[in-house]
C-alpha cells in the first residue's frame, strides 16, 4: 500500500533521511520510533508530500508521491488522516467545526456532516465539548478532536506523529486506545513515537530508525534503540 | 466551485471575520484610513478644478472699440467672433454702460468725477470681452482678430487696441501654472493612491500570517487551494465594505464642519454641499476601492502560504 523506495532527504549537509526502502500493508499498525533527529518525523512529511525528497520515490498505492503536482496534492491527502503532536486544530473553529471544516474540504454534503460529525464525537468520547475552541479544551481532548478530524472521511491511513507526545499518561492511555481501535476497524495506521509504553501497549509491528536509516523491523515489536 | 462550496466559504469568512477579534478590527480602522485618504483625494480633485474653472473664467481678451465706432458695427464683429470655434462666448458692454460702471467705481473721488464733467462728452469707446473654451486658445483668437480688418462705413478701423497683448505674459503663465498643477496633481493623487494601497496590504498581510499555520492545517487536511482562499477573500471584503461604511458616515461631520470652515475661503467650493451631491459616486468609488484592496490584498498575502 505504501512503499518507500531508496527514499533520502537531505538538508544541505544534514543527512534526514538516507536511502530508506520500507512497505506498509494495508489494515497494518506500524509504530516508527527513534531518538529525536532519527528521522521519523521526516520520513512522514516526505508521505503527506510535505517535503520532497532528495533521492527515490514514495509510492502510495499506484501513485508516486512526488510527481503530485500542486494543485492536485488535496486530492491524494484525503486518502490520509493526519495526527501532530501539536494537534494543530484551528484556533477559530470549535470542535465540532474541526471536525466538519475535513468533510467540508472533501465536498461532503450539510446532511453527511450532520450524521457524521456528533458519531465522531461520540466515539472520541468529546459529544459534550462540540461548541468549545480549542482554548478551551485540555491537550488530550485537544487531541482527541485531532483524532476525530483524521478519520472523519474515513481514510485509508491515519498518519499520527508522536501523537502522545504532549499529553499525561491517562491521556495517552486513551489515544492509544482509539488509534487501536481505528486499526481494528480495518484502517491502516502509521505512527511515530519515543514512548516505551505507547510502543508496548500497541504490541505490533516496529520500525526503528537511527539517523535517517531503518536500523530494525520487527513484525511484533518491542521497543529496543 | 458549486453553491455549497461558495455558501460554506461566504459563512467561513464572515465567522472568520467575527472570530478575528483585535486582528479584524486593526485591520478595518488601517483600511478606514486608507480609504479616508483615498476620499480626502476625490475632495481635492473637486477643489482644484473648482479652482482652475474659477481662475480661468477670469481670464480673457478685451477688444475696446474707438468712441466714433457704432453699435451695429461692433454688433456685426461680435456675431463674427462668435462664430470662431475656440470661442466660448462674447459679452457687449455699450459706452454708457462702461461711464457708468467708471462713475460707480469713482464715487467717492470728486477730483475724477469733476475731471469727467469737464471733458463733457463720454470718452469711453465700447468694448467686446470674450472667452475661450480653453486658456491655452487666447493667442490663435488674438491672432484671429489682429489678422481680421474690422472696418467702419468709412473704412477706418474702429478697434481701438486689443488687451490681449498687454495680458499674454499673465495668460501664459497662467496656463503654465495651470497644466504644471494638473500634472503635479495627478502625480500626487497616484503617490497617495500607492501608499495607501501598500498601508492596505501590509495590515491585511500581517492579518493573515497570523493564520499561516492554519492554512497549512487546512492543505494538510485535504482542503483545495480554491477552498482555503475563499474565506479570506469574504473577509477582505467584509473588510472594505465596513471600511468604507465608517468612512461615509464619519465624512458627513467632518464634511459639514470643514464646509462651514472654508467656503468663504475657496472662492465658494463648499465640501459638504460636493459630498451631498456627489453622494453615490463616492460610495461607488469608496465601496469599489475598498472591496478590491480587501481582496487583492488577501489574496496576495495568502499565495505564499498555500505553498505547503
């Protein structure tokens, strides 16, 4: 389903990601971990076609990544949800409005948003905050509506990058919990993280990255740096 | 873009207007005084024709007429200069009335009026004041009448002198001045008009960098170009149309206190009396300026972010 091909990013000299080759299938859950710099983070900007890379190609079903031209690059990031670790929710929108501004984008009618968007909040446990900003809501909620925008139009991959990274260890307990459950529900999952626990608590496979390169990849992981 | 989409960015820019707090209002009170400038631009423009209509309409060419000239004569050379096509009209004065207008103005001074008794008879010739449609036609009319023999029964010239000679170096100056300020006027209007558009630009730019980050949120969530831009645009134009709201309602005091300040000053150009009657080319003017910069400007400022 995803297939990065001798895939290397350069920042000058820096070297953020060399000559990766790594396949993701799909309905698979595939935690990528490492040290900061280790080139995770990298490695799913160069997916969400946020960065280009300097050598090989990233391939996303039959589509190569790069050869996305601009105008186009909406289109393909549709088939992704995308999780930061500073939620990056709009500050001006609430929650529900999050949530609906991705179905909006995709073109989904007033009637699906209406359905759709109180089942999400529902499942992300977060009904009662619909009308609160962001401002007003804690990190884990914060990212729970961040969740719930990554998979509202149903993608066929969450991409979450450290997604626990700011939360406390109940909050984290519970975003690992819907990351799970997104899995189980048959949608392919990609996440990064430096959290021993996060990487245990999910159980599956492991990618560990070591200054730009895949120094291991184990089917069901633990996690070893 | 089908309705949905236009309905869904009108309603996003209106709330991102509402939401934008301080940021919304800084950026309606910079356009309200740019358009405030623009507006203070049109006024000045009136006040310098009103002024150059004024002056010019003081300007003419006096054909005075020998005493023995007769009144059918001098009828006849009216009608010919009437009839030349840089000439926007021609006013008779009889000798009778130019006595009289004389005694008038010497009332009070018994030397002259006694001087005038003694001569006995009126020794004022008659005279032809005439205007051109443009100051810059008075020398091809002088030339005209120098050109032209204006003769008596008895074949004798009954044009005493033509003014015009006297008044040249004054006329051309007077053109001069009157070309140089239309240019420097028009040169002034675009500085103005520029930097007022750059004031314009750089609030609503700083507006939307504030909101860089989300708009990269928005490429990132799937979001069209088209999409991410249109509320921006709605809120550019909400802008412009406030904008140009406060400056309508705040130029009817300023207009009326300026008016009432100055009229006897500019030659009886009256600020509120142009305001009331040019109303609606103003708020076209205003409203069209103010859309156009509020969108221009969002849609300039937002290009580079859409890069993600």
């Amino acid at each position: 389903m995803i297939y990065f091909d001798k895939v290397s990013k350069h920042y000058g000299e820096t070297k953020a990601v060399e000559e990766v080759t790594l396949s993701v299938a799909p309905k698979e859950f595939v935690s990528i971990v490492g040290h900061s710099g280790a080139g995770k983070t990298t490695l799913l900007r160069l997916l969400l076609a946020e960065e280009k890379p300097t050598g090989g190609s990233v391939f996303f079903e039959s589509i190569n990544v790069n050869d996305l031209p601009l105008s186009s690059l909406h289109h393909y990031r549709r088939k992704i949800g995308t999780v930061f670790q500073d939620f990056k929710l709009i500050p001006n929108k609430t929650a529900y409005e999050n949530i609906a501004f991705a179905m909006e984008a995709a073109g989904r009618t007033d009637a699906e948003i209406a359905s759709d968007v109180p089942y999400i909040l529902e499942l992300v446990n977060l009904a009662d905050k619909a009308h609160n900003f962001p401002n007003q809501l804690s990190g884990g909620e914060q990212q729970r509506i961040a969740i719930g925008r990554a998979i509202i139009n149903q993608p066929e991959v969450v991409v979450a990058d450290e997604p626990t990274g700011n939360l406390d260890p109940i909050n984290t307990f519970e975003v690992v919990e819907i990351l799970k459950k997104i899995n189980e529900l048959g949608t392919t999952v990609i996440i990064t993280t430096h959290n021993k626990g996060v990487v245990e608590a999910i159980g599956r496979r492991v990618v560990t990255m070591d200054r730009g390169k895949v120094v291991r990849d184990d089917i069901s992981g633990k996690y070893v740096l | 873009m089908n309705t949905m989409s236009m309905r869904r960015m009108i309603g996003a820019g209106w709330k991102n207007f509402a939401r934008g707090g301080a940021v919304s209002v800084a950026t309606v009170v910079i356009m309200t005084v740019t358009l405030g400038i623009i507006s203070s631009l049109i006024f000045l423009s009136a006040l310098l024709s009103f002024t150059l209509d004024f002056v010019r309409d003081q300007v003419d060419i006096s054909v005075s007429f020998v005493t023995t000239a007769s009144e059918h004569d001098i009828l006849a050379l009216k009608s010919k200069i009437e009839l030349l096509p840089q000439v926007k009209s021609v006013t008779y004065t009889t000798r009778e009335q130019v006595l009289a207008d004389f005694r008038a103005f010497h009332a009070t001074d018994q030397t002259i009026l006694q001087g005038l008794e003694q001569l006995g008879d009126n020794p004022f010739g008659a005279y032809l004041g005439i205007k051109a449609k443009d100051p810059s036609q008075y020398e091809s009319i002088s030339s005209t009448l120098e050109t032209t023999p204006a003769l008596s029964a008895g074949g004798a010239s009954i044009i005493d002198r033509i003014n015009y000679k006297q008044n040249k170096i004054t006329i051309d100056n007077l053109s001069k001045a009157i070309a140089v300020t239309r240019s420097g006027g028009l040169i002034i209007v675009i500085l103005f008009a520029l930097a007022s558009v750059m004031i314009a630009l750089a609030t609503v730019q700083l507006a939307i960098y504030t909101a860089k980050d989300e708009i990269g949120v928005m490429r990132l969530v799937g979001a069209s170009n088209a999409y991410i831009r249109g509320p921006f645009i709605v809120a550019g134009v909400i802008t412009g149309i406030l904008a140009t709201l406060a400056v309508l309602i705040a130029l009817f005091p300023i207009a009326w206190y300026i008016g009432t300040k100055t009229a006897g000053l500019l030659n009886g150009f009256n600020i509120f009396s142009y305001y009331t009657s040019h109303f609606f080319i103003i708020l076209i003017i205003l409203l069209v300026s103010g859309v156009c910069l509020g969108g221009l400007a969002s849609i300039l400022a937002i290009r580079r972010y859409l890069k993600v």
